[in-house]
C-alpha cells in the first residue's frame, strides 16, 4: 500500500469537497507496524503536498525523517490510534457547517438515518482545549466510543474509519448533517430520530 500517495490524494478530495481550507485540517493512516503513522505535514496547501511531503512518524510522534514537521496535531491522531485499535484512518476537518456547531458546542443530533450505519448515531462535542495540546488529544477519546466522529469545540471535526475512504465518508455525512440541521433549526422544530 502506498500510504503516502493515498494521503496526497484525499487531501485534494477535502479541499475539493470543501471539508477544509487553506492548510487548515489533517489526515493520517496507520502504517505497515504498531510503531509506524503517516500524517500530512504542518502547514502546507494541499495543493502542494507531495508524497514526499507526507511526514511518517513513530507512535511517539517522532518522524523517522527529522527534517520533517507533521501536522501539528500529530497528538490527537496517535492518541486516537492508541485507544481505538480497530481504526486505521483519521479524517480531521474545520468543514463549516459542522465547525459551527463546535463553536456553539452544539451536539449533532441523530436526524437522518444515514447517521446511524455511517457515523454511528449523534455527534457530541469534546470540550476545547488549545490546538495541537496533549489535552485536547485526550478530549475526544470518550465521544468516540459510540459514534466514529465528533465535534472538537470552537476547533472542527474529528472522523474515524477502517481505512481512509470510510473516514472521509463519514466527514461528509457529519457535514451534510450539520449543513441539514442548520436549515431544519431555520425552519423550526426539527424531530429527532428515536
């Protein structure tokens, strides 16, 4: 598998999706061994990253090439990593609509019943915490043991799969989720499933 080529790849996706902007958000996958990660790095366009580009680091966070940076939440990746084995990708986006909810640290409710197969229900809000920080890695590690996903507040989003395709899939299902209850709370009185 080529996990570098497949992180250049899905960076164009979020960006053309618009799951992200600028250098904003981060991907990673889980490497060829317990002790090895590939992660896009700190503060490059998307446009721009090449495979070579893309950082491998060690469960430490350590790069194996030390004139590499990895993004700077290289911490909330490998925390997830180690606390959730069955994961093998990571998918963190600031996709507007979401973000906003993070901002008003508003849970995503269970309204559509894509939520349920592909997100595994609601999406609860980990507390904030700063950017990049040993806190914040550990916020989300409780709201993802139901749902794959969840919200980081005033921060973006956090999504998690079996490989890449499955975690940016659910990306865009908690976007169209918080696009869909934004409009429904315009229009009023939105009914929860269940």
């Amino acid at each position: 598998m080529n996990y570098r080529k497949i992180l250049v790849e899905y960076g164009k996706k979020l960006l053309d999706k618009k799951l992200v902007e600028g250098t904003s958000g981060n991907i990673s996958l889980r490497g060829e061994d317990e002790d090895t990660f590939y992660i896009t790095p700190s503060g490059m366009d998307y446009l721009e990253i090449t495979e070579r580009d893309i950082v491998k680091i060690n469960s430490n966070g350590i790069p194996y090439d030390k004139s590499q940076k990895p993004s700077s939440e290289f911490r909330l990746h490998l925390e997830i990593y180690k606390n959730y084995p069955n994961y093998k990708a990571i998918v963190h986006t600031h996709s507007p609509f979401a973000t906003a909810f993070s901002v008003s640290r508003k849970k995503i409710p269970l309204i559509l019943i894509e939520m349920e197969p592909f997100l595994g229900g609601e999406i609860n809000v980990a507390p904030f915490y700063k950017a990049g920080s040993v806190e914040v890695s550990k916020s989300v590690i409780p709201y993802l043991s139901n749902a794959n996903s969840c919200l980081m507040a005033n921060h973006g989003v956090v999504c998690c799969g079996s490989d890449i395709k499955s975690a940016f899939l659910s990306a865009e299902y908690v976007e169209d989720a918080a696009k869909i209850y934004y409009y429904s709370l315009n229009i009023g009185d939105p009914k929860i499933i269940g």
